[in-house]
C-alpha cells in the first residue's frame, strides 16, 4: 500500500510539474481573452459587420490553434504522469496494473484531488515558474 502511495503521489507530481512547466494555464488564459475580446468586438456598435466579420474570423483562428496547443500540451502532461507508473512496473517495484487499479479507487482520486487544490490554493507550486 505505502508503494502504491508513493507511485500515485510520484505521478500526480510529475503531472502537476510538468502541466506548470509547458504553460498550458497561460495558453488557457491566452484563449479567454481571446474570447473575450471577440466578445466585445461583436458588441462594438462603431463596427460595421465586415469588420466585425474578420475580427471574429481572426478570434477563431486563434482559438483553434490554442485548442490544439492545450490538447498536445495536456497530453504530454498525461504522459509525464504514466512515466513514474510505467518505471515502477518495468523495475519490478509495483505492477502497472496494481497501481492503474489504485489510482481508480474514489477515495484516491477525492484524495489526490483535495491534496492537488490545497497545493495550489497556498500556491506551493510557485517555485516551478
């Protein structure tokens, strides 16, 4: 149990560092101003609808290329994640199978979810920027 422990804090903490290093929260927060200023540039009554048109096609193209980024950036978090998982199996330490099982009991994951919003809420993880 206590190397199931140490695999499960290992992973959420090579998740964590990593989802902090490759910025996905900037490019998050990158996207809703994105959103927020076609928002506003759609309710510009100085605009007239061209101009509104390539304003909000512009928005869109930048909102598809975040997306994209997020979706590459989140799963190379996701594999960071596995890398303390799949180290434990390949030097015998602990299965991968016994650990995925662990991992998907509720109380680790209400657990991990709790310990994950408190280090973030004392903004413990500020050393990683």
């Amino acid at each position: 149990m206590l190397i199931l422990s140490l695999m499960t804090a290992l992973s959420i903490a090579a998740f964590l560092m990593v989802f902090q290093w490759i910025g996905v929260v900037p490019v998050a927060k990158t996207a809703l101003v994105t959103v927020r200023a076609a928002t506003v540039t759609m309710r510009d009554p100085a605009l007239d609808d061209l101009a509104r048109e390539q304003a909000v096609q512009a928005a869109a193209l930048r909102l598809i290329v975040a997306t994209g980024s997020l979706i590459v950036r989140s799963a190379v978090a996701l594999v960071a994640a596995c890398i303390p998982i799949l180290a434990a199996d390949w030097a015998g330490i602990a299965p991968m199978a016994v650990t995925i099982a662990f991992l998907e009991r509720w109380e680790v994951i209400l657990v991990a979810a709790l310990a994950t919003t408190v280090v973030f809420a004392l903004g413990l993880v500020s050393w990683l920027r």
